[in-house]
C-alpha cells in the first residue's frame, strides 16, 4: 500500500495523481497535470458522461422519458442517486427537474472548483482569467491554488528580516473571493509547494506563517482548510526541498491559534470551472493561450499515466506479476502494487520528467508504447492544429496592408468595452495587450 507518501516536492504532489490500487476506475486519459505536479480535471469532461473518469451508463446518463410520471418523491429518490454528469444534464433539460438536480449538483462535497490565488490577489478582474464567473458564483466547495512563493511576498514581504503582514491585501483577497464566490461553504488553500525556513511559524504550528494568517482572517461564515505540504519530521533541518520525506496533509484552523488534522476525501475530484466564451480579438489570442495550457497539462499527465498503467498491468485485475524497474542499468525487483510507483519516483525522477517530455517510450513494453503513441498522436494532432491558428493569428498581424491597425483597434473597442475582458487598466497598458504584442513580436 502507498501510504508512507514521501518524495520530493514535485515527487510527492504527482504521486497524488497516481490512483492507488485496487483500481475500480479505467485509467483517467484525461488527466491533466499542473505545473505543481498535481492532477485536475478540465469541468466538459468532468460532467462528459461514460468517460473514463466517470464511467456512468448511458441508462444512467440519460433520465427515462417516463422519469417526469413518477411520484415526486420517487424522482428526488432517484436524482439523489445520480452522478454528477447526469445532475449535469438534468439540469439543462427539464425545468421540472432544473432546481433539485441544481441542489444536488453544487452540494456535492468531493468536488471542489479551482481559482487561482494570484487572480484573487490581482483584484479578480474578468479579464485576467479563463474562467466563467457566471458559473463561480454557483460553487460551493473552491480550491485556492496558492504556490506561497509570490503570494508570500505580497501577503508578508521580509523587511529587513522581519515579516510585515499586509493586513489590506488579506481583507481585499477575502472581498474579491466573496464578491465572485458567494455561494462558497468550504474552502481548501492548496499551498502547493514549500515555504521558505523563515516562513515558517515554529514548533507545533504546521502551516507557514501568511498561509495561517490568510486562513484565520477568512469569513465566519466559510469553512476554509490548508493543504499543505510538510515535513515528515518538522524538527529535522536535513530534511530540505530535494528530499524524500515530505508527504501532503490537510489542517483545519482550531481554538487558540492551534491546527487541527483533518482527513481528505479519497474521491476528492479538483476540477478546473468551465471557461468563458473566447469571443472578438482578445477572446482568440486567449484562446490560444488557454488550449495550449491544457495541451501542455495532458503531456505532463504522461508521467504519471505510464507509471500507473505499468502498476496495473502487473498487479491489477487479479494479477500479481513482478515487476522489474524499467530504468536501465536498476535491478530492482517489486512484488506488491505501489512499490515500483515510490521507487521510481524516489530514485529516477529524471525518467518521470523525460516521460512528461514524451520520451523514453521505448522502456515500455510493446503494448504499452502501442497504447501511448495513440495517446500522444492525438495530443500532438491537437498541438498542430493549435500551431495552425497560432500561425494565422500571427499573419494577420504581421501582413502588409493595415491589418495591424485594425487588429490594435479591435483590441482597444473590446478592452473598453466588453465586461468579459475587463482589466480595471488602460487598455494599451493592459497586461493582455502587452502579452499579445510581446507574443507576436517573439515568433
Ligand atoms: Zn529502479
């Protein structure tokens, strides 16, 4: 069993994405992984019925047309029952239905909607994010994605060694999230990576100082956690970011300043809200910059799906075959599922990074690299294609005949004037309008 969850940082959020035997689900081929190593699930294949994430039915996804003559306490029974791509679709197709499958669908306590803390700190301006914020205002369990590393230095810059807390920049985090996130009930801040010794808050306070002051400056009425990632042993000064004893835990404020542990959800599913419509100029650049995001996410996701897929190959459905270490030259031998996963993630994490790359396929057997190079020739289709409209994009602009003119002038009409894409700054000094003009000026 993998339980002793100890790697190095990147080591040991990616081994959060790797499900645990015994597997009752197909592999997850729409895994996506962050930057921070972490597994999330883009919200159209969230609610996507019978994929490999949620293997639904179609009997299941599909209400009967003979659902709307039931008694209606027999339609609530039944909705209760459902899976949240079906609540999904109940709420889409039938006003009947429309309110208790919204109900249910938001209540959903293993389901958790992600916004990005910098966005927060930044002010929360539509324009600088992907999302559709008509949809946040529904979502009542949120993940923060807090890496610490700039939110501590905008929280609780050192000055002269001394940590000075910005006491506004906490109660303006707070507004803007409960301005764009009323309906929120609970709330984790995924701190996902380590602070600094001098962020960190002394013996029996496990959450680094800006996180624990972020958290107990949070609104009565949400309840917010810290996931964090800490030392297996908090005392011991060897034990620094390229170790292997770190593990990820989950703290709930308690009375006096005092943290309490609380146990995550094994089915806990993070899932990235929907995105906006990419309408006009500034919606087709962005666009470009959000599907290339989840292009690069699916790639890095090859690292954990082949170590998976390797484990079940060897030890599920029944099976208990050894298995030998795919990295050249070791000779290692396992026996149980799950202890090639920490070997291998302990001891040749380049292999992981060079698989993330989408190399080292020949070190897996035949059908293994037949099931991948499908895989990886679908994303790299969808990368071409990607590249296509990049390309055109980048014609238009640099193409004789005043195209520039009117594309800057498209531009300007839709940052003044389109709430979707509003930035709170003069449009020609928009960071959207920088990015896009340095962008094109690379290529
Ligand atoms: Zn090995």
């Amino acid at each position: 069993m993998m339980t002793q969850d100890v790697c190095n940082l990147l080591g040991c959020n990616l081994l959060g994405c790797i499900s645990k035997p015994p597997w009752s689900k197909p592999l997850n081929w729409n895994l996506h992984v962050t930057r921070t190593g972490e597994g999330r699930i883009p919200f159209h294949l969230y609610v996507q019925c019978n994929n490999a994430e949620h293997p639904s039915s179609p009997s299941q996804c599909l209400l009967f047309p003979e659902f709307a003559q039931l008694p209606p306490e027999l339609q609530l029974r039944i909705l209760a029952s459902c899976s949240s791509p079906t609540l999904w679709q109940a709420m889409r197709a039938s006003s009947a239905l429309r309110v208790e499958a919204a109900k249910l669908f938001w209540a959903d306590e293993d389901t958790y909607y992600l916004v990005e803390s910098q966005w927060l700190l930044g002010g929360g301006y539509p324009g600088d994010t992907w999302y559709d914020l008509s949809f946040a205002r529904h979502a009542q369990n949120v993940q923060v994605e807090y890496d610490a590393l700039a939110e501590e230095e905008q929280i609780g810059p050192m000055v002269d060694a001394v940590m000075e807390v910005q006491h506004d920049v906490v109660r303006d985090f707070w507004r803007t999230f409960t301005d764009w996130l009323p309906s929120a009930r609970k709330v984790i801040i995924n701190q996902s990576w380590a602070s600094a010794p001098e962020r960190l808050n002394g013996h029996g306070h496990p959450l680094p100082s800006c996180l624990d002051i972020l958290i107990r400056s949070s609104p009565p009425t949400i309840n917010v956690l810290g996931l964090i990632l800490e030392k297996e042993d908090p005392d011991d000064a060897w034990i620094d970011r390229f170790s292997d004893r770190w593990r990820r835990a989950l703290y709930q404020p308690a009375r006096e300043g005092e943290w309490r542990k609380a146990e995550p959800s094994p089915v806990r599913t993070v899932v990235f809200m929907p995105v906006k419509e990419f309408n006009g100029p500034v919606g087709r650049f962005q666009r470009l910059k959000c599907f290339g995001t989840g292009i690069w996410q699916r790639q890095n996701a090859l690292g954990p799906l082949i170590i998976e897929y390797v484990e079940r190959h060897h030890f599920g459905g029944g099976r208990s075959e050894p298995l030998s270490c795919l990295c050249p030259g070791c000779d290692a031998l396992f026996h149980k599922a799950g202890q090639w996963t920490l070997h291998v993630l302990r001891s040749h994490f380049w292999l992981i990074q060079d698989w993330m790359g989408g190399r080292g396929m020949n070190l897996l057997s035949e059908e293994a690299r037949r099931d991948f190079s499908t895989h990886k020739r679908n994303l790299d289709a969808d990368h071409s294609a990607l590249r296509e409209d990049w390309r055109s994009t980048l014609k238009e602009w640099c193409q004789d005949g005043g195209r520039r003119r009117e594309i800057r002038e498209g531009w300007i009409h839709q940052l003044e004037n389109d709430a979707a894409w509003y930035t709170g700054q003069d449009a020609l000094e928009s960071d959207l309008w920088q990015l896009f003009t340095e962008e094109m000026g690379w290529v």
